[in-house]
C-alpha cells in the first residue's frame, strides 16, 4: 500500500512537471507573439497578457511538487548539518509543517475555484475568460503539492531517501 502510494504520487509528479513545462512554453510563445505584434504590426494581443498570466501560475503551482521531489526547492541546510540523526528530525518537523501549510493552500485555491465554478464567475477582459478553469490548474497544483509533501513526509518514517534521484542529463 506505501509502495502504490509512491509510485502514484512519483506517477502525478510526472504529469504536473509535463503540463507545467507544456504551460511554460505556451506562455513564452505568447510573449514572443505579443513582442511580434507590438513591434511589426503595432497592435497588442487581446489574449495574451491575461493568458500568459494565467500559464505562469499554473508553471509555478504545478511545479511545486516536482521540484520538491527532485530536491531542486530552495533550502536553508544550516540545521541539517548539525549532524545525521539531528537532520533527520528537523527535516520531519519541517516537512510535516510543509504538508499543514499544503493543506491550508489546497483548501484555499479550492475554496476559491469553488466559488468561482458555482458563481460563474469569468475574468473582467475583452476574452471573458470563466475564471475556473485557470483556478482549476491552482488547484490541481496545489493537491499535487499535497500529495508530494505526504510522499516526502512518508519516505522520511520509513528511512527511504526523501528526494528521488535525478534523471541522467545529456550534454
């Protein structure tokens, strides 16, 4: 059951990192278009302020629980070099302060897309964009978050490695 719980959680950090990846080039070729526009043809993108904003956030949201299973957060490792067993209980409290404040944030980007889901609430632009479906990528940001932080937390009881290794890089 632990084993199955890693390896979804392992599965789900896969996906986020493939979308937040697909979200950041989109939002560059925004960018890119919108320079075009404004530079040759001298006129803005309706969509692509607005869009762009939206992809970002969904990058940094999505990201977050890749980025925390690879090790590639910012730390501060001035208590973790206090010795190995001293290390290993700080990084406990940490981690299991890091899934309350994931809770608190998933509840939060829910509470938000809820309202915004049953409201019918869309973005005050020229695209009327319905406002749930970029909080819906909040939230799916913020559970992925959840779940890596728990896997994190679990993998640190059971003595595993809390970071899985690093993919081999070319070049």
């Amino acid at each position: 059951m632990v084993r199955a719980f890693l390896t979804f959680t392992d599965w789900t950090a896969r996906i986020a990192q493939t979308i937040a990846m697909v979200l950041l080039y989109c939002f560059c070729a925004m960018m890119l278009a919108e320079v075009f526009s404004r530079g040759f043809l001298s006129r803005s993108l309706a969509f692509s302020w607005e869009y762009s904003a939206f992809a970002m956030c969904g990058v940094f949201l999505l990201g977050l629980g890749p980025a925390l299973q690879h090790g590639t957060q910012v730390r501060v490792s001035l208590l973790l070099s206090r010795g190995p067993r001293f290390a290993r209980l700080v990084d406990i409290a940490a981690t299991l302060v890091g899934l309350v404040l994931a809770c608190l944030l998933l509840e939060a980007f829910w509470t938000v897309f809820h309202a915004s889901f049953t409201r019918g609430l869309r973005q005050s632009s020229f695209m009327n964009t319905p406002l749930a479906i970029p909080q819906a990528l909040a939230v799916a940001g913020a559970a992925e978050f959840v779940l890596a932080m728990a896997a994190r937390l679990l993998r640190l009881l059971l003595g595993l490695e809390p970071e899985l290794e690093r993919e081999a890089e070319d070049g």
